[in-house]
C-alpha cells in the first residue's frame, strides 16, 4: 500500500470515528437535522461500520424527519439484509439483494462488499412493525422509490445527495463536519481554529446548542 493510500484509509477511519461519536452526541442534544444526516452519511462508510445498523439508524431517523422517501429505501434495505441475516443459506433472497438497483449509483457499499452479521438486531415482531409501515407508506403512495438529489456543482450532472464523489465526472467533495454531506460552493461555514469546512444549517444547529465546532471543540459562534 502506497502512502497516499494509506493516508486516505487513515482520513476515512478519522471521519468514521468522528461522525459515530458526532451522532452520539446529537442524538443526546436531540440536534434531529445534524442526527438524520450524520446517519444518512454513515451509509457509505458500511464496508467498515456494521450494515444492517447503519440502514436501520438511518431509516428511522428519516421516518422521524418525515422524510419519506428516504427512510422507504433505506428501511426497505434493512429489512433485506435482515432477512437475508436470518436465511444466510437462501439463494433466492440472496440473489433479489443483488437485484436490487434502488441505491445504484450512489457511493453507498452494496451488501456484497460487506459481510453480514451474525445475528438480527431486532426480534421478528419489531421487523414486522417496520415492514407493515413501509407497505402501509407504499399503500397509500406517501412515498416515491426515490432518493434526495443534488446537481453535481462540476459537471451539472443529477448525484444522490449525499455522495461525495460524482459518478459522472468523479469530482470529489470535502465532507461537511457537522453532516458528513458534501460541502458546496455556497453556504459553508469554517471554523476558525481548524478551518474545517461544515454546511451552515448544519453548523448552525449544532453551535447553538453546544457552543464549539463539531471537530475540533474550539469555541465558536453560530451563523
């Protein structure tokens, strides 16, 4: 392994470890808009962070947020690869989680470049409980099989919102630290110890409540 590769698995490990204890604390603070997305952003880092947990966090932290075409993907896909833990020997569910295209091309792991846990999180009646809501969504058509969307600010091309690399044009984006969503050309803030970079919603929601930058805990002013 090369240095520069090293030093991006090292970058990648860092932010993993800072959005896990960030949503922690978020979810403490009751901060639902920095919770949701810190979740969301977490999806991509499943090679490393436990699948079925990162789908199931997200889902329900975008079910809470009303929004509900995210958390109908996503908890759709939770109850997969939950399924598919509880019948690892089931080709049939193994092979409709591989036909499945609702997170293609996105920069989210697929369930093959992870291996699955040993056991379900949730005992089959809580399962049930979110199946039957994500039928009851799709019965009453609340919900579109469709995620939130960004406009690649390189290429022009239409991105899954929390992607940090274009499929298109392979532009990468700096993650915000208060989200871990893509930084863009407008509306960023920098703290002014670190200089780490962090959408202005996002950083406006968690230094009014706490006071200090989300990465650095330097004392800072909300915008």
């Amino acid at each position: 392994m090369c240095i520069r590769d090293r030093y991006d698995m090292f970058a990648e490990y860092e932010m993993i470890a800072h959005l896990e204890l960030l949503r922690s604390e978020c979810k403490a603070l009751n901060l639902q808009k920095c919770y949701t997305h810190i979740c969301i952003s977490l999806l991509r880092y499943t090679k490393v962070v436990r699948m079925d947990k990162a789908f199931l966090d997200a889902g329900l932290a975008c079910k809470d947020m009303k929004l509900y075409n995210m958390a109908f993907i996503i908890l759709n896909r939770y109850l997969d690869l939950a399924e598919a833990i509880e019948n690892r020997e089931d080709q049939e569910i193994l092979a409709a989680l591989s036909e499945d295209t609702s997170l293609k091309g996105t920069d989210i792991p697929t369930p093959f470049d992870a291996p699955l846990a040993e056991k379900n999180l949730l005992t089959e009646a809580k399962r049930n409980e979110i199946r039957d809501w994500v039928l009851q969504v799709s019965v009453q058509q609340k919900a579109e099989q469709k995620l939130g969307m960004r406009k690649c600010e390189e290429c022009g091309s239409s991105v899954y919102e929390a992607c940090l690399t274009c499929p298109n044009c392979k532009k990468m984006s700096e993650p915000c630290v208060a989200s871990g969503y893509p930084l863009a050309k407008q509306g960023v803030v920098y703290c002014k110890g670190c200089q780490r970079g962090a959408l202005k919603e996002y950083w406006t929601e968690y230094v009014k409540a706490t006071q200090y930058c989300p990465w650095c805990k330097s004392v800072q002013s909300a915008f």
